[in-house]
C-alpha cells in the first residue's frame, strides 16, 4: 500500500508542476499582447514587428533498461546485459532558453541480479518507482542551426522507492542448496542424507520478501531513498514537432538496501562500502506542445522598382541581378561584352578575339599546341601528365606496415552436412584441441588448429590415422589470410626427410604393429638414416587420444539448429550433429572437473540454463556419480550390469500438480504423446515421460524436453514399479 501512496503523491507533484507551467506561461503571453499596442503606437511604420511565441512543455514517452550495480556484482566495471530489466517513464520538458531544458519525469521499472559463484548464491528482484527533476544542455552554442542530431546531457535529483523480494525455493516447496559442483540439489552437501539427494531447477519466481526475511538483522529498514542520476545520449530531430531521443543515465543512490546485502551483512552474504547504483538505457518519443511561429507574408507592393545592384535595371528586368557596382551593362543588366567571347569586358585579357575562337577564362584565345594539349591531358591513360606526391614513412611506421602475420596449419578432419556417428562423436569430443565452425551455407567443419609449422601438423595427421581416424588433410593459412590445401607431394616430402618413408607408409606401418591399440611414433628412437622398426613404437601418452578425462560443458541439445547469433561471443564453441538427428553445443575442453562446474556456472549466468558437465574417457561419453566421480555405467555393458539390465529404466518427470493443469502446459504435454501419470500420498500428480535404458539417453531427451519449454524437468528411474532418484537408478545398475 505505501508503493501505491508513493506513485499517487509523484503523479500529484508531476502533473502540478504542469499545471503552473501553463499557467505561468498563458499569463505571460496575454501580458505581452496588452503591452504589444502601445509598442505599435510609439514604433515608426517601417518596424518589424516581432514575433509572438505560445510556449509550451515538450511531453516524452519512453521505454528502457534499468541495469543493477551493487553488491551482488563485486568485479569492478562489471557489466551484464543479460541483468537488464524493462522500465516505462514519461518526461514534460520546458525550455528555459535555447540550449537549457529543465525536465519533470517519471520511471517504473525493475531492478535485479543472481550471482552464481563457489562462495556464494544470492539472487534478487526489486521494483523500482522513481520521479523527480533535472536539467538538460544540448550544445546549441556550437551546432548548427540546421543540423538533424544533437547531442545532450543532464544531470538531475530524484526520489525512488523499491521493493526487493529473493528466490528462495522452487514451485514444489523445496529449498535451494548450491552444491559446490555447480549443480542446486533439494538438500545441503553436507546433510546426513545428501546421497539420497535430487538436483533440482530454479523457477525464478521471486517469492520471499528480502526485509520481512531480516536475514541479516537489519530490521524495517525504509525502501525509499533518493539519486542523482547524470545523463548523455543524442536527440534526431524528425520534424518541427517530433523528435527521438535515444540516452544512458547513471543513478547515484543514497541507499545500500535495494539488493539487501551491505559491508555490514553477516558472513559470506557482506558486501562492500559503496552504496547500490544502477543505470537506465532508454529511448522516446517527443512531441514539442509549442505551435510553430507565424511568420507574415513580405510585402512587394513597393519594390517594383527595386535595384539591388544599382546599374539602372530593376531587379525583376535584371538578367543579371549581382553586376558590381560601376560596371557598364547592356538593356538586360549584363556586363558588356564587346567580341562576344562569354568573358565580360571588365575581364576579359583580350578585348578583340576572332570571331568564333575559343577563349580561356581570362578570354585570350587558344591555339592550336594550347587545343591539342588539353586533348591529350583529357585523354591520359598513362599518368604521364597526372600530379603525385610521394609521402615518407619513418623507420618504424615502414616495419609496422610490413609486419605479417604466421602462418598456420590446421589438420581438417572432415565436412559433415548430416550427422556423424556417435562413437565418433565420443571419440572427438575426448580429444581437447578438436573445434568446429559452421559455414554459410550451414555446413560443420570438424578439424584441429593452431599448428605452427607444416611438420608439427603432419605428425598430428599421422597420429590420428594411425588411430583410425581418418582427416581430409591439412590446410595451411597463409600471412595474408588465404587458405589452401597442403598437396600430397608436400606431405610425402617432410615425411621423407623426418621419418624416411610416406605418409601412406608410417600410417601402414603403426596400424600393422601389435597391440597396445593406440600407438604413436618414438621420435627419440630413431635418426633420419634409420628407418622405423616395431621397437621404436610405445604407448601414447594419456592425453593423446582421449586416454585422460575430458569435461566438457554441454549447454544445449535441439532438434533443430540454432542461429549463429544465439551464441555470440562465446569463443570456444564446439557444435556435434549425431545421427540421432541432434545438435549438442559444447563449450570448455578441461582436464578438472572444478573448472568445468565453473565454467557451467558461467553459461547459466548467460541463460543457458539446461548447462551441465560430460566426461569423456576413452574415447567414450562417460558418467559422473553423485560423489563427483567419473563411471563408465552409462555406457557400459560390462557383464555386471545383466542382471539389473531391463529392470532398471530411466524417465524425465515434466512437472507435478495438485488438481488441474493449466491449459497452456496440458497442450505441450499432448503433444508429446505418451505421458505417465502417478498419485502421489500427497494427493499430487506427477507427470512423466519417455522410457531409456540408461540415464544418458534420459538425459539427451531431458535437454531437448527443457528447450521445448519444460523447464523444470528431471530424470528419475523406475525399477519394479516404483518411482526412485535417477543415482540410486544408476546404483542399481552397477
């Protein structure tokens, strides 16, 4: 109720302070029409009179951006598109002269952020409600009068109120616990219990009032404060009446309350000395309420003899209205023009050329050397008789300018317009160095990069060939950034110099040698005038072909592929379509599972909600146990898995509800088809879909259900009838 009193009394203030406006400025205009008769009696007939303005406020209406800084957000400089939240204000604006306005306005809008480290978790949202005044300058001293665009800034005082709330538990009832992988889970790390625990998804509904929590004991601390918001941005004038005006405003706030969390917060939660700020980003439409001036028709009625050059022809005769003055003109007030060259006489070098000669701009005529000239500088196709100048560089702007870039080689494993298997899939994604990139015609081109000489990369072919993975050669990029595909004769020319056979021959002679599987090549066992023989041979090192785990963070899996743009700015994207007709993206390549559950945290701060962490080991997709290890029981068909093998299968629950179920979620489950549905004691229903045979089929069609807007979905096993978590599912397996 106090948010609804707050609005009320700054509509009241704005919408006084409009009333005086025009009130003020309709008295001053009748003031100046009485005193104007007594001006016209005393003035002489030939005054001017002066023009007569009805002033009135320019009214705006806007939408924007407010953008949260505060203690949440603890890296100097930080700034997070993805924390904007929309606002609405209206601005009236009266001129105080040409470059000063002075503006009333009011905001609503939204304030929020959640910060996601492995320290803290601490979210929030708060409505905002703002007004006050402020002064703008729009640079009138030095523009243009004609000019389209105008720059302005401003700097102002306001009042706000807001109120904050935090997102506590999600729609079931559970309680939010950050485990320290990355993953929220429905109870603490620590608890007796956490074996049995199940992960869980934010429903992002603010429901927790931040000062009725008190979590920090501040009591009932006031949610109204002031700012003082400095501004800039520009103005396009569209028309006499309509103009656009685009800006940034930083509000300075004098309350460290908005996000709930200050110095003298307790633990983990403190935050730091400076007060909360946020900036507003926003665009609006101005209409200027002042009418244009009248401006009365000139009278001719006295200047029909009127001669402004004053060479005895009036104007509207004049052919030529701007003869300097003392100039002989002829009957149409044109210079006289004595042997007609076009020169007049008072310019003309050579009063008596021949008739019909042509004449250069002091009017000599020209012969026949000047006429053949300008027909040979006119035709020039050779640059004899074009002008240059030669410009100098000094030393270092000479190397600057030829300083090339490396060359690089990549080794290009191939171009696939479909999907690849998924043991190849598995089998790449183990590998770190392996990037992908999209054409434009939306083919995936999978290769490995960054080599810098042409031997490094032709040992990484070889290698991989002799793994049984088969490339399609190696591009070299050249210094000026063109690109072209290293010849077989080239390879078989460093082959021959460094290993004293072809290519063909070292991939023939590795894949011929007997186990271990993968194998590579002991440089340090042989000379060029020796060939290779089976002892020269030794196990390859862990991490050459996926012998080491690689974490990988899949952010998403969809039916369909996305748009470029929805990925934009993220370098190290990874995008794997599989037979199965899916298209997983894939950031990070790590050896730590820590860095990788940061690096989840990171792509969920970025709305990628659906993020979690793959192993890869082996040249397999693998599985992490609850106790954060690396199992191979998703894949595995190991013979201590037959007897649980088919007794065990795994679902994604897509939502629960206590009666009936909205319309528009009841529609997206039809579409889905089958849906299992199980009462629960509490007299709720949980609905269930799909049927796996492993937790990771479950979770590729856990992914795609949460792309398709089931954000709360989850897998869960079945086994003899009965609903368990998905860990104790992969336990049973085991």
């Amino acid at each position: 109720m106090h948010g609804l009193r707050f609005q009320h009394i700054l509509s009241i203030i704005f919408f006084t302070v409009l009333t005086l406006g025009f009130c003020e400025n309709y008295s001053a205009q009748e003031a100046a029409t009485e005193v104007a008769p007594a001006a016209t009696e005393a003035a002489p007939v030939d005054t001017v009179k002066e023009k007569e303005w009805h002033i009135r406020p320019k009214l705006s209406v806007g939408v924007g951006m407010l953008n949260y800084q505060g203690d949440l957000i603890a890296t100097k400089g930080y700034f997070n598109p993805f924390q904007n939240r929309t606002s609405v204000h209206i601005n009236a604006a009266q001129s105080l002269n040409d470059f000063l306005d002075l503006n009333f306005f009011m905001m609503y809008g939204s304030l929020g952020a959640d910060e996601r480290t492995l320290v803290r978790n601490l979210n929030f949202r708060s409505r905002v409600t703002a007004g006050g005044l402020a002064v703008s300058y729009n640079f009138d001293h030095i523009l243009k009068e004609t000019r389209k665009l105008e720059p302005f800034v401003s700097l102002g005082f306001e009042v706000f109120e807001f109120q904050s709330k935090t997102d506590l538990i999600d729609g079931y009832g559970n309680t939010y616990h950050y485990w320290d992988n990355g993953t929220i889970k429905n109870v603490d790390q620590d608890d007796a219990e956490a074996r049995k625990a199940i992960e869980i998804t934010r429903d992002y509904v603010y429901e927790t009032d931040i000062r009725e929590l008190n979590a920090d004991g501040f009591g009932d601390y006031s949610e109204r404060s002031f700012a003082i918001p400095v501004g800039a941005g520009f103005n396009l004038l569209m028309n006499e009446k309509m103009s656009f005006k685009m800006g940034l405003e930083y509000h300075w706030t004098f309350t460290d309350y908005i996000d709930g969390i200050t110095v003298d917060s307790r633990g983990a939660r403190a935050g730091n000395k400076q007060t909360d700020k946020f900036m507003h980003t926003f665009a609006r439409l101005t209409y200027d309420l002042t009418p244009i001036p009248h401006e009365d028709a000139p009278d001719f009625s006295g200047d029909d003899n009127a001669d402004a050059d004053n060479d005895s022809i009036a104007d509207f005769l004049d052919d030529c209205p701007n003869t300097p003055e003392g100039i002989e003109v002829d009957e149409k007030g044109c210079p006289l023009d004595s042997d007609k060259d076009g020169v007049a006489d008072y310019l003309d070098a050579e009063l008596n050329s021949p008739e019909g000669s042509v004449v250069d701009s002091s009017g000599v005529a020209l012969n026949d050397a000047d006429l053949e000239q300008l027909f040979l500088e006119w035709t020039d196709e050779t640059g004899e008789y074009a002008t240059y100048s030669n410009t100098s560089y000094s030393v270092e702007t000479a190397e600057r300018k030829t300083k090339r870039q490396k060359e690089q080689y990549t080794v290009k494993i191939g171009e696939f317009e479909e999907g690849i298997d998924d043991s190849l899939a598995n089998v790449l994604l183990g590998m770190p160095e392996v990037t992908t990139r999209i054409t434009e015609d939306g083919t995936t081109v999978i290769e490995m990069a960054g080599f810098d000489n042409l031997p490094e990369a032709l040992q990484r072919k070889i290698d991989m060939e002799s793994a049984g993975i088969s490339t399609d050669g190696i591009v070299e990029t050249n210094s000026s950034g063109t690109t072209s595909k290293v010849t077989s004769v080239e390879e078989n020319m460093i082959s021959n110099e460094s290993l004293g056979m072809t290519v063909d021959e070292v991939i023939a002679k590795n894949k011929t040698l007997p186990k271990p599987d993968r194998l590579i090549l002991n440089q340090s066992d042989y000379t060029l005038d020796r060939p290779i023989d089976p002892r020269s041979v030794s196990k390859a090192d862990d991490s050459q072909f996926g012998d080491a785990t690689v974490y990988r963070v899949q952010i998403g899996a969809y039916a369909n592929r996305l748009s470029r743009d929805v990925f934009d700015g993220i370098p190290d994207l990874v995008v794997i379509t599989t037979k199965d007709g899916l298209t997983r993206y894939y950031v990070g390549a790590v050896t730590s599972y820590k860095q990788a559950a940061s690096r989840k945290i990171d792509m969920v701060q970025r709305g990628f909600d659906g993020s979690h962490v793959i192993p890869f080991k082996e040249g397999q997709r693998a599985l992490i146990t609850s106790d954060g290890n690396v199992s191979m029981g998703g894949t595995s068909t190991a013979p201590e898995m037959a007897a649980n093998f088919g007794k065990v299968k795994f679902k994604v629950q897509i939502g629960s509800y206590t009666g009936q179920i909205p319309t528009d979620v009841l529609d997206k489950m039809m579409d889905l088809g089958r849906i299992d549905q199980r009462e629960m004691d509490d007299g709720s229903v949980n609905y269930m879909t799909g049927k796996f045979n492993n937790f990771e089929d479950a979770e590729v069609y856990m992914d795609e259900l949460i792309s398709q807007g089931f954000d709360g979905s989850f897998v869960v096993g079945e086994h003899e009838g009965k609903i368990i978590s998905a860990t104790e599912g992969i336990q049973l397996l085991k």
